[in-house]
C-alpha cells in the first residue's frame, strides 16, 4: 500500500470535514468516515505512519483524529 496515497487521502477527507465550525463534530466526521469507508489495512498503515512520522504530512485535523479515535479505528 502507498502511504503516501493514504496520506493524501485522509487529508483531503480531513478539509472537507475542516470546514465545519465545530472542532469536536469535524474530528469526529474525520475518524467516522474513515473508520466506515476504509478497509482495516488501509487504516492500520495510516495509524502505524502517524505513529512512525509523529504525524508527518498529515494535517491537524486528521491527527487529532487519529489520536482522539484511535480505538475505533484500530
């Protein structure tokens, strides 16, 4: 799998969600949606390069998302 692809994939998700005013519901959208759409490989690769990276290139939004929601999403 390209991480960096993932990468890129979360982050764009992590803008559309960005756009609403509440941190909290945004941070939440970013985790449900991956959580529901993405495969379990695909989501383990992205918390094992966050992990790795210490974020990296991902955005905030999808940081904290990945932090605040690590358990749903492992």
């Amino acid at each position: 799998m390209n991480v960096e692809h993932l990468v890129k994939m979360a982050n764009q998700i992590g803008a559309f969600f960005d756009a609403l005013p509440d941190r909290d519901e945004a941070v939440a959208g970013v985790a449900n949606h991956l959580q529901r759409t993405w495969e379990p490989r695909m989501r383990a690769e992205l918390l094992a390069y966050a992990e790795r990276a210490d974020g990296g290139a991902l955005t905030p939004i999808v940081r904290a998302a990945l932090q605040a929601h690590r358990d749903k999403l492992g």
